[in-house]
C-alpha cells in the first residue's frame, strides 16, 4: 500500500478496502444469530456497543501499528500473510456453512456486553483484511494527509456500520432470508480471494516470490 502519493485512487482503494476489513456485510449474520433471543432495544445496545469497539481498536491499531511490528520484529508480509490464513478460515466458514446456526448460550447466560466486544466486534466486525490493512498502513504513512485519510475512512466506514447495527431491528425486517444466505456464499468466495491476494502481497513483501502489482 503506497501512501506517500494521495489522490482519489488511493482513497477509493483504501475505503473499498475497509469497507470489507470493517464493514457490516461478514458480522451481519452471526450478529443476528448471536442476538436472536435479545429484544429490540437490547440488539441496538449491542450494536452500538461492537460498533463502538471496533472503530476504537481499529484507530489503536493505526496508531500503534507500526511501533508493534518493529518491538515484535515482523514486517507488514508477515502481517499480510497472518491475516491471509485467518481470513481463509473465516471465509471457508462462510462458503461451506450458509445459514448455518451459530451456537449460542442460553438466553440467561449471555452477557451482552461482553457478546459486543468478543466475538462480535473483533474479529466480525473489525475483521483480519481490516487488522492487516490498518497495522501496514501504519507503517506506510509518510505525511499528516495520509494519516488523516485513513483516519478520514475509518470514522467512515464506523459511521455507516452505526447506521445499519442501531436500526438493525428495522434493517433485519427487510432482509430476505435466501438471498442473505446466497450473498454469504458469494461473499465467502470473494473473501477467500482477498485472502489470497493477502497472501501473495506478504510473500512478495518477504521476497519469497516475484512482486505482483495490483
């Protein structure tokens, strides 16, 4: 990812970036399995509440991203390819099981704040592609412009998962079961493709294979 030159390429990439690293489209249905036995007011509650996490831990993410790799010795290729194998993993899920339940504890067990925080908003809502994405963009920004772009994009990208997670009572009416669980296939096999591409990426990054543009 080259930050050094900003224009609306680089910020186009970069949102439809995020907007896939955390965006609502891969927390969608396990929230709503997750959340099923919750009342309206509840579900909003806890929206609000992952939404609210994840766009904290993606801007700690940024900020100390690139102090991180250089304590842990990593670089963003190993970043890159970590990322990759998670993201397979939650995308072969999502292409092998659509609609599948989700298993949940029973209603009185569940503590809906701690539901908000884990698993809901990491590693659902703020998903591997935006982990990877936001620790190598931290290493790569080189001006006040770029890091404000990024930042610029996550506010973003937190507003709109806002917008869908606090009315999710009145979004859920209006989707449609078969075309959730054919979108969820489809998406899977898209994911398992951005995970590839992650993949690639790390092992050019490392010099273990021939750079590929893209």
């Amino acid at each position: 990812m080259d930050l050094s030159v900003i224009n609306v390429e680089v910020a186009l990439t970069l949102l439809l970036l995020l907007l896939i690293g955390m965006g609502p489209k891969i927390a969608l249905v396990p929230f709503l399995e997750k959340t099923r036995h919750f009342d309206a007011e509840t579900q909003r509650a806890v929206g609000r509440r992952m939404v609210a996490t994840a766009v904290v831990t993606a801007i700690v993410l940024f900020a100390t991203g690139a102090l991180l790799m250089r304590l842990l010795h990593i670089t963003g290729g190993a970043v890159a390819i970590g990322g990759a194998i998670i993201l397979a993993i939650l995308a072969i899920n999502m292409v092998s099981g659509p609609g599948k339940k989700v298993e949940v504890e029973t209603e009185g067990q569940q503590d809906p704040k701690q539901l908000a925080v884990y698993p809901l908003a990491v590693p659902y809502l703020l998903n591997p592609v935006g982990i990877t994405i936001l620790i190598v963009a931290s290493g790569e920004v080189v001006s006040i412009a770029s890091a404000a772009l990024v930042l610029g994009l996550v506010l973003l990208v937190g507003a709109f998962d806002y917008l869908v997670f606090a009315n999710i009572d009145k979004v859920s009416k209006r989707l449609n079961p078969t075309g959730l669980v054919i979108s969820e296939v489809v998406f899977g096999i898209l994911l398992t493709a951005v995970a590839v591409q992650l993949m690639v990426f790390g092992l050019g990054s490392l010099g273990i294979i021939a750079a590929v543009k893209h």
